[in-house]
C-alpha cells in the first residue's frame, strides 16, 4: 500500500489537536492510535504505518454534523455496532477528503459527547491541554 502523505499530514493535525485538548491522553489499544479522556475513546485514529487506509472515527450527536461526516467520500457508520450511537468512520485519503480543520471540529464535538462535564467546562472557559 502506498503511503499518501496528505492524509499522514492530516491525520498528524487531528492527533496533535485531539491530544491538546483538556485531559485528553493517546493509548493504543489493539495496536491502534486512540485519544481518550476521562479514560473514555473519542476519537479513533488507527494507525500510521502504512498497513490500513488512514482515517478517523468519532463520535457526533449532532444531527447536522453527523449527516455532513457521512457525506465525505468513502465515510460509513462505524462497525461493530459503534454506527448505532453515532460513531462515523471517515477516510483521510483519496479525493475530496474534508479539510484539516472541519476534521478538528468533528473530533471536538466527538470530545464533547464523551469529555467528562469538568473538560468540556475546562475547554469552554479557553482551556487547551
């Protein structure tokens, strides 16, 4: 598989985003990049060697943002049963991949669905980790 270095950079500004909001800390369960906060995954971010299509899984409650996510090329409801409660998958590579910065915002609305309330107060007041 060939590495697209657009949707490496991509997913370099959502990790690095994702990490810098309020308690948020990156783990790798089953191998694969997550953030959490308050020990719970808001975003999925797989991983970076190549082995697997880069993309993102998060969370949105919002009705508007959830319909727009699933409106990206190549974006489905996530698996194992995660599609249910909101979870969207969304692929970094190919054409049309959303820009960085609407890829921020969903992983925001994604912390805001899980965040405990005292982060998401944190992150209202200016907070950044």
């Amino acid at each position: 598989m060939t590495v697209d270095r657009n949707a490496l950079r991509k997913r370099a500004k959502v990790r690095e985003f994702a990490l810098g909001l309020p308690g948020a800390v990156e783990e790798f369960p089953w191998g694969e990049s997550v953030a959490k906060a308050g020990g719970k995954v808001f975003v999925f971010l797989g991983v970076d060697d190549g082995s697997h299509p880069p993309g993102m899984t998060v969370k949105l409650t919002d009705e508007a943002a959830h319909a727009h996510a699933l409106t990206a090329p190549g974006a489905e409801p996530a698996g194992y049963g995660l599609g249910r409660a909101g979870w969207v998958r969304v692929p970094l590579a190919g054409q049309d991949v959303p820009a960085a910065e609407l890829l921020c915002d969903w992983v925001e609305e994604s912390y805001r669905a899980i965040a405990p309330k005292r982060l998401t107060a944190e992150l209202d007041a200016g907070g950044r980790g």
